[in-house]
C-alpha cells in the first residue's frame, strides 16, 4: 500500500493520504469502511436547507421564534 503521511509545518503527522484505487479494495474487504465517507448533499437538499433557514430568519426578524446563540449554528455546522 502507498500511503502518504500529511504532516503540518512542525513536521508532526497530521493525516494520512491513501491513494483512491487503493481505498476502494479496502472498503470491499471491509465494509464497514464505507459508512466513513460523507457524501456530497444534492443541490436540492442544499437549497431546501437555504429555503428552511432564510423562513427561520425571517420568523426570528418577526419576533416569532427566539434565536438561537451563535455556538449552536457552528456546532450544526
């Protein structure tokens, strides 16, 4: 296998670069291996979750919903 070590500018190992072809035959030999990858939301999931928060907003500017503190948005995120 040809790994590739990242290392930050202190020199320290900070992640490990595996070249695709070699990640496919790991992910058919173990299958839990799959469930670490994150797909890629559609654009209209990323535009319905645009639309909900643009209608959050906007009942928070109307006074009908409470905001919500700004660590909860980043921690969301």
């Amino acid at each position: 296998m040809r790994l590739q070590v990242i290392q930050d500018s202190n020199g320290k190992a900070t992640g490990v670069f595996i070249p695709i072809g070699e990640w496919d035959k790991l992910k058919k030999q173990y299958k839990d291996l799959a469930n670490l990858e994150d797909e890629e939301p559609s654009k209209k999931q990323l535009l319905g979750e645009i639309k909900e928060a643009l209608l959050e907003l906007k009942l928070v500017e109307e006074g009908k919903v409470r905001a919500r503190p700004a660590q909860s948005l980043l921690d969301e995120l």
